[in-house]
C-alpha cells in the first residue's frame, strides 16, 4: 500500500519528537539547563510541527471524505429513480442495441415472467408479434434518429408462454449507463378491443337489415347483444352520433364522464355541448367516410374548470349501410388518459431532471471554485436539462432582505435586472424564489398565467416564455442562504418526482458550495498554520523559527564574502510595570508602536524578530566590522529616547541590548544566541538602557548564574535563608519604633550572597511564592521572641510583599496563619506593598487590602513615587504608611529637584493623614533636611546596617540605655 506524503510526514515527525523526548529523559536534563542552551522551547517546536501535520491530515481526510460524498450523491440519485420506476404501475423497460437492459416489475408481470433473468440481454423482437415487428422496427428507427418521444401506437405482443395480446406502446429516449438507451411503456388492451370489434359487428348486423320485420327482429337480438356489451363490459365513453353529430345514445360511462343522466345527451348536437376545433375533424371524417384517431388530447370542462386539464384518446369510426354508400352512424368512443399522460409526463420530466442531476454531479467534482461551480451549474441545467432558464441568488439579510444574482445561464434579457426578488414577506417575496429561501422549502409555480402570486412579474415572464418555475432553497448548516430557481416554457412542468429530484440537486449544488467554502477556509486556514509557525501574532514580526532559518542563509552567504553576521537580542526595561499598572492593552500597543520605531531603524535587508512578551531579536546580515553593529545598537538607544503616547498615556521606555558577533562569538545559532543572551544580562546589570557586546567573561558569569537559580530551589529546604533586620527610628525622639525584615541567603559555599543577586532569579522562577511565606512566619516568630525572651519594646516589624506572592500566594491566608502561629498582634506587622502590586486588578486588589486591614496589620507603599500610579488611587487605598525611596534621598541635599520631590512626598502624606518614612538616610545633612520637611521616621546606614537577629537585639538594648 502506497502511503501518503500527510502519513509520511506524520510518522517521520513523530520518530524525531520520540528520539528527542527519549534523549531528554535518558540523560536527566534539566530544563533550566536546557533552556540555557536552547534560546526557545524545544516542546513549543515539536507541538507547532504536530498541529501542522495534524491540520495537513484533517485536509486530507476531508477532501477524501468530499470525494466519498460526491460519488454517494451520484449513486443515491440512479437507485432514487430506479426505485421510482420499479414501483410504477405502467410497465417500463429499458432496451440499448435491440436487447432489453432493464425490466420493472410490472412488466415482468405483463409478459407472464418471474423475474428479470428472463428478459435481460434479450432481443426486444422476440415478444414482438411477427404482424407487428415491422411497425414496432420502424418506430425504433425514427426514435434513435429524431429522439423525443413516440405516439402511442397499439401493436401486437408475445407472452413467454407464446401467447399474443394488443398492448398500447409508448417509447422515449433516456440515457443508459451514459449511453443513450429507449424506454417503452405498455399496457394490456386485449380485452377492449375485444369488445370495440364485437361492438362494431353488432351494429354494422342491426343496420344492414333490409325490411322492418327484419330490422325489428335483428334490433331486438343485436340490441340486446348490444347494450350488454356497451353498459356492461367497456369502461371507455361512447356515444352514437348521426352524420350531423347529434346524440342518438351514451353509455354510462360517457354520461359519468360529465356528471350528467344518460337521457340527457340524445337528440343535442355534441358541438353545441362541446364547442372545439375537432369540428373540422369531424366533417373531414363525413365527407372522407374513414375513421380518425387521437391519442392524449387536452380538454377543459367549460362548466367544470376546478377539474383543470384531462387528457383522452378518442376515436371517430363511420358506420356505413350495407352497400358502404351512405353513413348512418358515427361511433364516437373516448378514453380518459389523463393518469397514462401524467405517468409519461412524469417520466420524461424525471428523465430530464436525472440528466440534469447526473451532469450536475460531474460538475461538483471538476469545480475549483465557488463562482465556477455555480455558472457551470445553470448552464448545465439549460444546456441538459432543457430549461428555459436557471439562476442562484444569495439572501441579504438587509433592511429590504433582498435576493442578489450570483449566477445565471439561458434566456434573460434583462429579466433579474428589473424583477426585485425579495425573501421578505411581501408582494415581491411571495415568487418561488422568495419563498423558498422565507421557508426553506422548495415553492413551485406551475402555471404563471394562473398564479395571483406571481403578478408582479406576469407580464416579463410571458414575453420571455417563461411558463412554469421552481424555487430550490440552498442551505448550508441549516440556515438557508439562498436559492436555485429554474424556468420552464410549458405550464405544469414540475411533476412531483421531478421536484424531488431538482430538491436533490438543489442539496448537491448546497453541498457543493459548502465543499468549495470549506476548501478556501482549509487553504487559508494552512497558510494562516504556515504563518503562525513562522510569525509571532501581536506584531506579525518572524518567530524565532524563521529567524533561524534567516540567520542559516545570512551564514552561508558569510562563510562566502568573508563579511560578519549579528545578532542582537532586545529587552525592554521595565514593561513588566507598564502591563501590571495600565493593563495588558496598553502593553501591547506599547509594543506595536516600539517594533513600527525599530523598523524604522533596522536596514530592510536586516530581520527583526519577536522571541517572547518583551524581548526581540534583530539579525543583521553583511556586517563588516563591529563599529557597524555598534552604531546601529546606539541608534536604536537614541531612537527610544522619545516617550510614546498611548490611549492619552505619556510613557517612555528603553532597550537593553546583547549583541553577539558571528563566527567569533558562535558558528551556530544556538551558541551565538546564548552569548548574546549573556551580553543582554550585562547590559541589565550594567543599568540597563545601554547595550554590551559578549565577551568570555559574560559567559563564564552567565554560567554560574544558572548554577546559582539551580541551588536556588533547594535553598529553602536546607534551610539556608536567614533575615537581617534595619532598625525605624522616630525622627523627633530618634527612639526605635520598628525594623525592617530583609532576606538574605546564607550559601554553604559562597557565603553571603547579596539579594540582587537571587531575588530577581527567585521572582522569575516563582520561588518567591513559597520564600515570601517563610519570611512571614519568620519576621513574626521574631518580633514575639524579642518581645518574650529579650524583653524588648513593643516594635513594628516590615515585611516586604513581592508582586507575585500577591497574585499568586494566598496572602490573607498566609498572614493570619503566621500571626496565630506566632503570637505576635497584628498591629505589629507591617506589609510593604509596591505600586504594581496596588494597581492590577484594583477590585481585587482592595477586596484583599481590606481583609488584610480586617486582620488588623498595618499597610505601607514602598518606594512611592516610583511607579506609573495615579494619586487619586491612594484616597481608595486603606494604607498607613508612605515609604520614599532612596533614590530620591541619596542627592536630595545636592539636588534640588530630589529634595523638591521628597517635601512634596511628605506633605502629600500627611494630607492624606499618613506616616511618612523615608529609607537610605546615610548622613546627617540628609537626616537634617528631611527632619526640617517633618519626615515622620528614617533609616538607613546612618543608624545601622541590616543585622542579624541576635545583634538587633543588642543594637536595641544599647539604644534604650
């Protein structure tokens, strides 16, 4: 079995991601380890390569599912006409070449047979009478040779069993198999003209008596004959009329036919009952002395017109005297044929509507497109079916709910252009078109003339000779979103199985145009795969995946002129509190607005891609010497020196920028992104908003930091942290009125290490989540033991609050938990919160601040004035304390605009009847100045560094003595 290329591709994708995972599992990687090496997500690859594969498979499946479909249609439609035809009363056979191909039941039952083995392959002259084959050979010849359909001629058949009967025989052409093919109708007559002979003996006995005695005594016999043949044994009309073709007597039948007594039709002249143009026939029958027939002849009842159109065969034969001189009578007998003729119609119309359903289901298959499918629809509809015209129109669902043209094919001239289709439910709405697509149902008009529904399009229908129409409504997904109508030239064209059939056509072409939407959404739904693989979606810029298959095209074309390639890796400094406080929004058009700037930048030969929410890559090709990359690295700097402003908010940002140099800082893609990776860490380090270029050095730190966020989680096992505590101090009384809780981690190798340097990695990892708690419960454990055991004053405690343990950690929970298993009040402990905390998700934010309040700690800002707060958040915010930062302290006595800033803390504060403490007061100009601005409590290395427990209790005695 041949596989498919979707098949091969699956497995081959599937081996690889089974060897990597095996790989990965086998040497125990760690992923933070991985991830050093790897500057993306290697699982993120392997699950983007599976949704691509996984969408080509349901491609695959679905065309092969729309192909099943398709030639389902076809075989549904040959066995729903097969079906109708088997189940006809009329006896159908379908002959090719002179064999019989097909047989119903009913003429199986008609020629004496058991089942259709016996007639299949057959020739068709075998249950041809000798008398008869040569009229039945001749007809068969005109038919091939002109097609439509024959009169019904009556001829002489054979049983299987060898006996002959008289049979009525109509044929038509249909299609066979694709071949063209003769269907013959038949029906038993014997027995009537049985009847219509002995009938025709009788009288010609009764008037060819010579005397009265004989006449009398032959009128009596022959009469009597006569009637019991004429009331009792034939259900056709007749009548005896003189040569001036007034009534001498009906039968029953006749009088029944017009609802009227027998007595009331002898001596009145049939034309003056039946006004008609078959009074021409009639008088050329006199004057020639022949008989005339007539087979499926139309008739309205003027006194009847409710029974519409009837259909009769009738027959004139004169009766001549005995020397064949003089008529003496006219036989006038009919033969209601109206079921025969609406049988045959029906069939011809079936016929012609399962060509037209079975071209149209060639048609589905070969369409590539929505608007071919339907103009080669409607041509195939006139073009095979024989139709006037055929037309789709899609429902608006407008004011007016009109009907809009999409395709159209026969005689129009002008027609839809001015008919004002509507599905509304309206004059203009009430058409089959309008109706159809209002009901979902299909709305036939068989009579245009007739219809009061179709007045407003009467007269351009009939100058067009548009007789009888039909509305198909078009549904896709239950909903009905149009419609197929199609236009015959004769009234009364759609018989019940040609609608059936039509509605099923209707459902293919509805099927079809699902099938031609559904291939569009699948090829843009496979470019749209093929672009998010490649491209991030917020900018549209390429994913790191093209970026490295850019960055192997850059190499090789390198390698080859001998000229460098770079790669610089952008962080935007601080977006982190640009999305906490405005909003994820704003964030992201932040971004959009910083990639249109550095396009702005960057060479147009140059790739600039997107790796995560705040970070870029920009790979530059054809680079001769570093000053190059270094001017562009500076233009970039300088460009993000002017603010944006977003949604009415002034904001500036700046990039730090790692740059790594190809093929002296890496060969490959991966080395040369991990080293710039290093160079972008430096960059931070080095105050961010600058860029550094990768040395060996970088790396080497590079490294150890990964080591350090490894130990990092077991640290807190180990039981490896430990606070310091930096006494608060009244700044009036200079007494100590709390202290300030600060971690630190005591490594068993590296000694003391500074929190710079492993909080940022706890905060990205989340292990400040279950860290931040331990500080609780410790900094309260502390506070009471000091209390208890070293018999200290009654002092605040501060604990610093991460954003993240806010959103995270369950902080009310944590809190209460520390204090209960503590002792300490609450109204010794102090929560530090910054300003992103306060500001994201502020509904949730106070919901939590008031809990914490209800417990009954206290609630401080740390670093006021840092953040990208509104003041009109502080009048919602339940907080006792405002902390200013230490950057505005350390050049306050210098600077003027610092100190300017730090009054207006304080006084902001106290407005808003809040504690003031400013933090990193180191000498005594700075304690002096802000003492003078009424600064309610310092601190800073002035007092004391951040010491350990044991010596803060010390500190503490030593101070009260």
């Amino acid at each position: 079995m041949k596989l498919k290329p979707y098949i091969l591709i699956g497995i081959a994708l599937a081996l690889m991601f089974w060897v990597s995972e095996s790989t990965l599992h086998h040497y125990s990687l760690d992923q933070a380890f991985i991830s050093g090496f790897f500057p993306f997500d290697v699982h993120e690859l392997w699950m983007r390569s599976f949704i691509v594969v996984l969408f080509l498979c349901f491609g695959y499946v679905a065309q092969r599912l729309d192909d099943r479909r398709i030639q389902a249609i076809a075989k549904r439609s040959d066995e729903r006409y097969r079906q109708m035809v088997e189940r006809s009363p009329e006896a159908i056979g379908i002959h090719q070449y002179g064999k019989w191909v097909y047989v119903n039941a009913a003429a199986i039952k008609l020629f004496g047979g058991i089942d259709a083995s016996e007639f299949i392959g057959k020739p068709v002259l075998d249950f041809v009478h000798p008398d008869s084959q040569a009229d039945v050979l001749g007809s068969i010849q005109q038919l091939m040779s002109y097609g439509g359909s024959t009169l019904a001629i009556e001829e002489r058949l054979v049983r299987l069993n060898g006996e002959s009967f008289m049979a009525e025989v109509n044929a038509l052409m249909v299609s066979h198999e694709e071949a063209p093919a003769v269907m013959v109708l038949g029906r038993d007559i014997d027995e009537q003209k049985r009847w219509e002979d002995e009938l025709n003996a009788s009288l010609r006995t009764m008037l060819a008596a010579k005397t009265e005695a004989d006449a009398a005594c032959l009128r009596e016999q022959e009469q009597a004959k006569l009637l019991e043949a004429f009331y009792s044994h034939t259900h056709d009309c007749v009548a005896l009329l003189d040569k001036d073709f007034n009534f001498i007597r009906v039968n029953d039948a006749y009088a029944r036919s017009d609802e009227k007594e027998v007595d009331y039709f002898p001596g009145k002249n049939h034309f003056d009952l039946y006004p008609s143009d078959a009074i021409d026939i009639f008088r050329e029958v006199v004057r020639t002395k022949q008989p005339y027939s007539v087979t499926s002849r139309a008739f309205v009842y003027p006194e009847h017109p409710e029974r519409g159109t009837t259909y009769w065969d009738w027959n004139l034969t004169p009766v001549m005297d005995d020397k064949d001189r003089e008529i003496k009578l006219l036989i006038f007998t009919l033969r209601n044929v109206t079921d025969r003729h609406e049988a045959e119609a029906a069939l011809i119309h079936a016929n012609r509507a399962l060509r037209t359903l079975s071209a149209c289901n060639s048609t589905l298959v070969r369409a590539t497109s929505e608007a071919g499918l339907l103009d080669e629809m409607c041509r195939v509809i006139v073009e095979t079916g024989g139709y006037q015209m055929a037309w789709v129109g899609f429902a608006h669902d407008d004011a007016d709910k009109t009907v809009l043209p999409v395709a159209q094919s026969g005689y129009e001239e002008g027609y839809l252009e001015n008919a004002n289709i509507t599905w509304a439910d309206t004059e203009q709405g009430h058409g089959p078109t309008g109706t159809a697509i209002r009901t979902g149902v299909p709305a036939v008009n068989q009579n245009v003339l007739t219809n009061p529904d179709m007045a407003p399009w009467r007269e351009a229908a009939v100058r067009r000779g548009y007789q009888s129409s039909i509305g198909l409504p078009l549904k896709i997904g239950g909903r009905v979103m149009g419609a197929l109508t199609i236009y015959a030239a004769e009234p009364s064209a759609f018989t019940t199985a040609e609608v059936t059939l039509l509605e099923e056509l209707a459902g293919d072409l509805s099927f079809g145009i699902s099938a031609q939407r559904l291939r569009i959404e699948h090829e843009v739904a496979a470019k749209e795969v093929e672009y998010l693989a490649h491209h991030d979606i917020l900018t549209g810029l390429p994913n790191l995946l093209l970026l490295r298959d850019r960055f192997d095209l850059a190499g090789v074309s390198a390698n080859r002129t001998q000229v460098g390639v770079a790669l610089l890796i952008l962080d935007l400094d601080n977006f982190k509190q640009i999305n906490d406080s405005l909003g994820h929004g704003i964030g992201d058009q932040l971004l959009v607005c910083a990639v249109q700037r550095l396009q702005g930048i960057i060479r147009s030969t140059d790739t600039i891609s997107r790796q995560s929410g705040d970070e870029f890559v920009v790979l530059l090709g054809d680079v001769s010497t570093p000053e190059i990359v270094e001017t562009i690295a500076q233009h970039i700097i300088e460009a993000f020196g002017e603010p944006f402003e977003i949604s009415g908010h002034i904001m500036s940002i700046t990039f730090s920028i790692g740059i790594g140099m190809f093929p002296n800082d890496g060969r490959d893609f991966e080395t040369l992104f991990k080293h710039a990776d290093t160079a972008l860490f430096q960059a931070k380090d080095a105050g961010k908003n600058t860029y550094r270029f990768f040395t060996e050095k970088m790396n080497i730190d590079a490294i150890e930091h990964m080591h350090l966020q490894g130990q990092l989680r077991s640290a807190l096992k180990r039981g490896e942290f430990v606070l310091h505590y930096q006494p608060q101090l009244d700044t009036t009384s200079g007494r100590i009125i709390g202290t300030e809780a600060l971690l630190r981690w005591q490594h068993p190798e590296l000694g003391l290490v500074p929190p710079g340097k492993f909080i940022p990695l706890a905060e990205r990892s989340g292990l400040i989540v279950p860290i931040g708690e331990w500080v609780i419960h410790e900094a309260c454990r502390q506070a009471q033991q000091w209390m208890e055991r070293d018999r200290l004053q009654a002092m605040v405690v501060a604990v610093n609050l991460s954003a993240l343990q806010f959103k995270r950690g369950n902080i009310v929970e944590t809190v209460a938990s520390a204090l209960k298993q503590s002792g300490l009040p609450a109204r010794y402990l102090e929560l530090e919160l910054t300003e992103s905390i306060l500001l994201h998700d502020i509904d949730i934010v106070m919901t939590t601040l008031k809990l914490l309040k209800e417990i009954g700690v206290k609630l401080s800002i740390d670093d006021f004035g840092t953040g990208y707060s509104s003041l009109s958040y502080l009048k919602r915010l339940k907080v006792d304390k405002l902390k200013v930062d230490q950057s505005f302290v350390r050049d306050m006595v210098q600077d003027a605009e610092d100190a300017a800033i730090v009054k207006a803390v304080v006084q902001l504060g106290h407005n808003l009847q809040l504690t003031v403490i400013a933090e990193g007061v180191e000498n005594n100009e700075q304690f002096a100045l802000l003492k003078s601005y009424g600064c309610d409590e310092v601190q800073g290395y002035l007092f004391s560094r951040p010491i350990p427990a044991a010596e803060f209790a010390e500190f503490c005695k030593l101070r009260t003595t």
